[in-house]
C-alpha cells in the first residue's frame, strides 16, 4: 500500500487525473494497454517497458513493450525466477534504485547483461488477484525511481486495471451480443430478412409453413416493407427454388401490354405484333410468378389470371391454342384488396383464388425493435458494395432513427443509410450527415385514437416480445379484449380462407 506521509509529485498528480480521464474513455482494448503504458513511461522518466497481462491459462503474454522487442521482453517476463513472476506471484510491487548490487536480483542474466540500473515493477490487481505486470526499467540513470515512483505507480495501475477490465468486459458483452444477434437471424429468419420482432417472427413462421406447398400468397402491406424480398425468399427456400422466379409490376400499366407481357401474342393480333411472342408467364414455367400491385389489373386480365389458377392454363392474345403452365403465384398489393372486392373493383372469386395464405407486412414503425439490426445490415452493405470498412453511426442518429415515422418503410431507410455514407466524411456518421425529411413534423402529425391505440398495443407487445398476457397486464386491459383487436388487426396467426 502507498505509505500515507509519502509525497507525490504534483506533476504526477495531474498526470494521474489525465489517466483516469483518458483510459476510462478507451473501450478498446489494445488502445487502452497502449495509452497505460505511455503514460506509465513517460510520468515517471523510464527508458523501457512492458505490460504483460496473465491469460485464463495462466499463461503470460506481452500485450505492449515499449523501446524494446516484445520478444525481449518475453525473455524477460517468462522465466519462473523473473521479476515479473515473482511481483506477480507475491502480488508485491518491486523497486530497486541499484539493481547490479541488489541482492535481489543476484545471478539474475538481464541485470548484468543489459546493464539495468532502476527497475520498478507493479502488479495489476484487481480485486486483490494478480492480472498482470507493468514493468519498467533504466540503463542511464542510478537513483531514477524512488518512492514516490512506486506510489504513483501503485496509484495509477489500481485505476488501470479497473479499466482493462470494464474494456474486457465490453468487448466480451459485444462479442457476445453479435453472436446472440447472428443466432436470433439463423433460428427465426430467412439470412437475407433482417427481423428479429415478434411481428417479423410471425411472418418467418407463416413462410416456413408455406415453403414445400404449392400454395397461393396475397403480400399485403405498405411500399417499402419487403414484400417482394419475401416473395423472392420463398421461391428461393422452396422446391421450385431452380426454376425462375419472374416479377411483374402490374400498376399503372396499360392493359395491352401487360396483357401481352404477361401471356404473350400472336404475331399480327395487334398493331406492332409483328413477330410471336412468348408471355411471362410462359417463361416462368415451374418456378413462381410474382404479381405486384395486383389490385390494378382490369377485368380482362383477371379473367385470365382466373384460368390460370384454376385450370393451369391459358391462350396468348390472338391465339386460339391453349397452353399448359405450372407457376406457383405469389401476389402483392398495398391496398385493401378485400375493400377493392366490395366495391366492385376486383373479382371476388380470383381474390379468394389469390388469397389462400395472407402475409401482412408490418410497417416499420411497428416493429421498431428491428431497426437496429437493420441499420447495421445496410451500412455493411453499402461497404461490401463500396469494398470499405463500414461506417458507424452516432448515438443520437440511432435515437432519431428509432422515433422517426418511416413512412416509406424499409426502403427509406435504406435510402437514407446509403445517403448518409455517402454525405458524411467521417467514419461515424452524425445527425448533421442525415436528411430524413421533416422527421419533427411527422413525429406530432395528428392521428386518430384508433391509430395511437393500435401503435400502442404493438409496442407493448414488442417490448413484452410477443407475451400477450403480460401485455395485458401492463396496458391495464383483459386478455380477451387484447386477442379481440389483434384479431380486428389481422395480427397473431396465420389466416386461412375457409371460404376456399
Ligand atoms: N426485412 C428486411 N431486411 C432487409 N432488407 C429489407 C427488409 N425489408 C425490406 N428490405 C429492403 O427494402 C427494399 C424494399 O423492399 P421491397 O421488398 O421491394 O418492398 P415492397 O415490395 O414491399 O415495396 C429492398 O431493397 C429490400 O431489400
Ligand atoms: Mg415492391
């Protein structure tokens, strides 16, 4: 223990200020052995030096040597009779102002050899355990350490090794984190959908029963919420997996030619025709056919689609010939196709034909547990794509993500992501780098009661991860009231058309 009546330095006071400061600011490991062993040298005037640190095996390792080989110093540290070993073992500070003469070091090859004259060497405790040694040598001077050497010392390595410790645990805690993270990814999810929230669990589980069959599938769900990463998922997961997944955007477009895109023509049946073309779906024959934006399509072309569900089979335009096809189809929109039906708009048999299985895809707000993996998932994408190290993102851009409405869901922020590295020139980027579009405004846009409510419920349910009856419990309502608006919602199981 530092004797009570010794005196330090008030330079080495300060400096002892300086280090609690700096290394506890360091959660990096190896930068944070760097930085104690400079302060270490330079504080108390020593020519060379060392840390090593005792490994779980016992094991001694040079973590920093300084104006010497670390392979020296693992010469030095090594040996059973070492200094080091000996400071280690009897968790005793050693100093020495005259080493050659010491008794203590008689015999001892460095001492003569290097010509050491003061040697000081401190234990890193931590909690009274040994777990590791800083020591520090001169050839130059006799009389360079003294006391107060050892006390500031013993001071400085106390705090020291606090702090090796907590960055330890930091870089064990992240690790940790990132393999809990990988795990959650491969138990719940398709690799390439990032989504470990209930909400994206749920709709992991519906995919996985639907992956061998045949089924038909209605995506419904905003712009941005990954329908057709889904889509593509289960084609590619499934047994049609080495047939083509075909995608055709089917809003807004005119209906000749999505009509001919999709079933192909008769050279000469319309103007322009003047060659036979084979359609889409012709292509896509034993693999999966993705519709987007189905609610669209005319009548004409639901008709056809009709046959195709039902009988396997359909005619190019112009043509007389009927033709055999086997496409599993996977539909997407992001209207109420059930409200497109009541008004008139979509025909009920082939929305009943379409719609075996429904997937709602949350929106992002809704799932905001995810947003974290998420951003992680776009910054290394858009540094695999770049070939750089990816960039990191700020605390406060991380809370702004977390409250902001997204209406343009998954998209936009992977818009925004790739914005951003693009617009910041640090390797952490700031709220200054962003440019979410009136991100406040959204934040206090009036919504209705049936609104807040539904977003409230979800949170909860998330911040519960998924149990119901404890959410219950925390929003002050019953059970069934809850199971009544997740079922008003279309949220919990996977919904199958018995009127089919
Ligand atoms: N869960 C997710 N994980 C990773 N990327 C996603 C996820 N959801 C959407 N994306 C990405 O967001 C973008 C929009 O997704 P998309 O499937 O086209 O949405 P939608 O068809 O619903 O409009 C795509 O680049 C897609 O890869
Ligand atoms: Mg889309």
């Amino acid at each position: 223990m530092p004797n009570r009546d010794q005196v330090i330095d008030p330079e080495q006071i300060h400096a002892l200020l300086d280090i609690v400061q700096a290394i506890n600011s360091i959660p990096q490991i190896q930068s944070l052995l760097d930085k104690v062993m400079d302060i270490a040298l330079t504080t108390i005037k020593a020519e060379r030096g060392f840390l090593v640190l005792k490994e779980e095996d016992g094991n001694l390792n040079v973590a920093v040597a300084r104006n010497m080989s670390a392979g020296l110093a693992e010469q030095m540290a090594k040996p059973s009779a070492s200094i080091v070993n000996r400071v280690l073992n009897e968790v005793t500070p050693l100093l020495s102002h005259d080493a050659v003469t010491d008794p203590r070091f008689l015999g001892s090859e460095s001492v003569i050899i290097q010509k050491i004259t003061s040697v000081a060497c401190v234990p890193l405790t931590l909690k009274g355990n040994p777990i590791g040694v800083i020591y520090l040598d001169s050839t130059l001077d006799r009389q360079l350490f003294n006391e107060s050497t050892l006390t500031f010392l013993q001071l400085f390595v106390n705090q020291a090794a606090l702090s090796i410790e907590n960055a330890r645990l930091i870089e064990k805690l992240q690790l940790e984190n990132r393999l809990l993270q990988t795990e959650l990814q491969k138990t719940y999810g398709f690799p390439e959908i990032i989504g470990v929230s209930p909400r994206m669990q749920s709709v992991f589980e519906i995919m996985r029963k639907i992956l061998s069959s045949d089924i038909s599938l209605l995506l419904q769900g905003e712009s941005g919420t990954g329908k057709e990463l889904v889509a593509r998922a289960i084609h590619y997961n499934g047994q049609r997996r080495d047939k083509p997944f075909v995608a055709q955007f089917c809003g807004n477009l005119s209906e000749n030619l999505l009509e001919s895109e999709l079933f192909g023509h008769k050279k000469g049946s319309f103007t322009g025709a003047i060659v036979d073309k084979r359609g889409l779906f012709e292509i896509a024959d034993g693999g999966t056919f993705f519709l987007d934006e189905i609610a669209d399509i005319s009548p004409a072309i639901q008709a056809k689609l009709l046959r195709v569900l039902q009988e396997g089979s359909f005619r190019r335009v112009g043509d007389t010939e009927d033709r055999k096809v086997d496409v599993r189809i996977i539909s997407a929109t992001n209207k109420d196709l059930k409200a497109e039906v009541k008004r008139g708009a979509f025909r009920e048999d082939l929305f009943y034909r379409l719609n075996v299985i429904t997937i709602t895809m949350p929106p992002l707000r809704e799932r905001r547990s995810d947003i974290r993996l998420l951003v992680q998932h776009f910054l290394n994408k858009v540094a695999t794509r770049s070939g750089q190290k990816p960039k990191r993102i700020s605390t406060d851009v991380m809370k702004a993500f977390e409250r902001y409405h997204w209406p343009g869901n998954v998209r936009e922020l992977e818009n925004t992501i790739e914005r951003s590295v693009v617009l910041s020139s640090q390797d952490v980027i700031t709220i200054d780098d962003l440019l979410i579009p009136d991100a406040e405004e959204r934040e206090i846009e009036p919504r209705s009661l049936k609104d807040q409510e539904k977003e409230i419920v979800l949170r909860t349910l998330e911040e519960c991860e998924g149990n119901k009856t404890r959410s219950s419990e925390v929003l002050g309502v019953s059970l069934r009231w809850l199971h009544y608006k997740l079922n008003e919602w279309n949220i919990g199981k996977p919904r199958r058309d018995s009127n089919h």
